[in-house]
C-alpha cells in the first residue's frame, strides 16, 4: 500500500540513536543543545529551543508572548487543530482568517479587512498564527508590514515548512516573525518521531521559551528573583520563576533529529522533483493544482489536488483500491464540534470549507518510487478523465 507520507530513516540514523542509548545521558545531555545549533545554522535563527511536539512549540510560544485570557489570536482554520489550541491552553480567544483559493494560505486583503473592522471595534487580536499551507510561505512581508501598524505579534506555524524559503531566508530565520515553530512528526520534513521546536531572534522570547518548556525553572542566577540564602549556594540550586511545563525533548530523540537534519537538503529536493513531476503530469486534466513558488521554495509537506467535476469519496476510494492511500487535509478547525462549541458556524470560511470538500492528498515523500509515483499519476489521470458528477 503506497501511502500518503512517510519517514525516511537510513542506518546512519539508527547508528545516532543507539550511540545514545549506549554511551550518552537520555535526557538532558548534550544531544539536545547540538541539534539546537544545527537547527540555528540551518534556519539562521539565533536562538532555537527543542522540544517534545509542534503542538508544545505553540503553546510556549504563546506562553512567551504573555497570551492569557483576554486575549485573542487569529489563525486559519485550514490547518490542523494544534494552529488554534495553543491559545485555547493559555485561555485566550481564536478567530479565524479565510485562505485564498490559489496559495490555500492566509488570505492577507481579509486579514487587513479584519483588522481595520477590530480597531474600529476595540477588538485586535494579541497575535497571528501564521500557517505556511503545505510548505508555500505565506506572504510574509505583508503580513509582517500589516502586523507592525496594529502591534501584533506573529507566530509562525511552519510545521510543513522546515526546508521552504522566503526571499532569500529559510523558514525559521524569523525575518518576520517574532517566532517560528516546527514540527519533527514522521510525516514533516525531517523527524524525531515526535519532537518540534521553536526559533526566535529574540533573547528575551528565547529566555522564555526555554522557562516554559522547563518545568519554569532556571538554574541561571542572572535570571533568578530571589536572593541566594547560605544554603542556596551550590550547583544544585535552582529557582522556578513561572508555572512551566516538562516539554523537554529527549536526547535520544535529539540525536536523530541531527543525523536527519544532514540529509534534509536532499530530503527537500526529491520532494519537489515529485511535486513538479505531478504539476507536469496533472496540467492538462480538470483538476485544481497547487502553485509552485515562484521565488523561494517550498518544502513541498503534502501535495493537493482539489477535484473540479469528481465525488472525492470515489476518487479515493478507486485509489484505495489501486493501492494507494490518499488523505484529506484538513477538516476547517471551525467545523470541529469543539469550536462549533465556541460559536463558529458553517460558512465562517467559505474557501476553507470549499478545499476541504474537494481536496485530496496524494503520496509525497522521499522513499516514493519514481515507479511508484508513476502508478498514482496513471490511476488519478485515469480516473479524473471520467467525469463522475
Ligand atoms: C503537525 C502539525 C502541528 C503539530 O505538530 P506536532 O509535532 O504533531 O505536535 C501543528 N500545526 C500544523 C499545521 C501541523 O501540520
């Protein structure tokens, strides 16, 4: 069965994992600050803390900027859910931005259009949760330029976006972000099996983000609040300054991120030969296809096909039974019954509710076969060549 994504791990990933468990600490050793520098030098941020899941990225990031209840932050609902529970957990409020139909990102006139109605109304939210779609970077500049008119901080969601760039910066460098999180599930750019991390230019941001993926503990006396009794004094000693949270990545985990984080320039570019290969294959057929960057590049997380005259359900189930096992991404996070909970109705975003009816995921990633990837070509022209509705 050809699925939709899948890790790739080579012996030289093994080899790192098992030198840990052999003769390094698990936790807390040394693993964890190198594969920090390896991700600063990769994404040229100055500051980078690992921890256990994107969605632990969020949530500190938030925490980082002081997002509480009262607060509020926008995102779009075109993602998976992590996008707006990061601020569910600090209390805040989530609203939703529609996409646009061509980039499936952000769509940045609604953004402004919203902004203007929430000043006019009291009512800007405390932060952005940017989502690069599949790993084509959102329009960075101008939601960046945007941001800074009304004092809003952003938050970067590139948990497909390990490996895209931006004019002439990786994800990750936070040229217009105040943070960028990252994701190192099995079917993301690179993988720890579960891991993420968030990258900052801000020391401050940094000093927090690591208080808060550590219990709220330092054992840095700049950063204590208290002063040291006789007692106190010794390498043992720490302090917790804030209520914080055990999202410490292991270094066994660590390890393995370093060792993928070699191949991650191939890794990203066997991803896009294949996307090019589907826009190449797919250009004639009456499909809606996702846009390749024209400057930059994009990591190529997952690759979409939005069907025009098809019942999705047929399509997916004839390439089920031709082997392959496609996906759909992503339910609109505002049709979750949880946030019809909160008030959000049908129709809040009509172009996210409109990708979800017609999209599919076709299998992208770096073990796919270019025989493989042929046989998906064939069933989907196959199919898409018979109109079903
Ligand atoms: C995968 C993903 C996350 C969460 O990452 P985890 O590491 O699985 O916690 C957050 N946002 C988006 C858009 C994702 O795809």
């Amino acid at each position: 069965m050809i699925q939709y994504g899948k890790h790739d791990i080579n012996q030289n990933d093994i080899d790192a994992v098992v030198d840990v468990l052999e003769n390094h600490f698990l936790t807390q050793g040394e693993k964890v600050p190198l594969f920090e520098k390896a991700l600063c030098d990769y994404t040229r941020a100055s500051y980078c803390v690992a921890v256990n899941s994107g969605t632990s990225g969020l949530h500190i990031a938030c925490l980082a900027l002081g997002i509480a209840q009262g607060d509020c932050i926008w995102t779009t609902s075109n993602s998976f859910v992590a996008s707006a529970n990061c601020a569910r957990y600090c209390g805040a409020d989530v609203d939703f931005i529609d996409i646009c139909p061509d980039t499936r990102n952000m769509c940045v006139d609604a953004l402004e259009q919203k902004l203007l109605f929430a000043e006019r109304t009291n009512s800007l939210p405390t932060a952005l949760v940017v989502v690069h779609f599949a790993g084509l970077v959102c329009d960075m500049q101008r939601i960046h330029k945007l941001c800074k008119r009304f004092d809003i901080a952003i938050i970067e969601d590139a948990a497909h976006a390990l490996g895209s760039s931006y004019q002439d910066e990786r994800v990750g460098a936070c040229e217009y972000s105040d943070m960028c999180v990252l994701s190192f599930h099995p079917v993301k750019s690179i993988t720890t099996a579960e891991g993420g991390a968030v990258t900052t230019q801000s020391k401050a941001l940094a000093d927090k983000l690591a208080l808060y993926a550590k219990h709220g503990i330092t054992r840095d006396q700049n950063q204590m609040q208290l002063p040291l009794e006789s007692q106190d004094q010794g390498p043992w000693y720490y302090q917790q300054l804030c209520l914080g949270y055990n999202y410490r990545l292991s270094d066994l985990h660590a390890a393995l991120g370093i060792s993928q984080l070699n191949r991650i320039d191939d890794f990203i570019n066997i991803r896009n030969t294949q996307a090019q290969r589907y826009l190449d294959c797919f250009s004639d057929l009456s499909l809606h296809l996702p846009l390749m960057p024209e400057e930059g590049k994009s990591s190529w997380h997952l690759f979409m096909i939005e069907l025009e005259n098809h019942d999705r359900l047929q399509v997916y189930n004839h390439l089920l039974s031709e082997g392959i096992r496609a996906n759909v991404h992503y339910i609109p996070i505002h049709r979750q019954p949880y946030y019809q909970s909160l008030g959000f109705e049908k129709g809040y975003a009509p172009n996210s509710e409109r990708f979800y009816a017609n999209a599919l995921t076709l299998p992208l990633y770096v073990g796919l076969s270019e025989q493989a990837q042929d046989h998906v070509i064939k069933t989907v022209i196959d199919v898409v060549s018979k109109p079903t509705r």
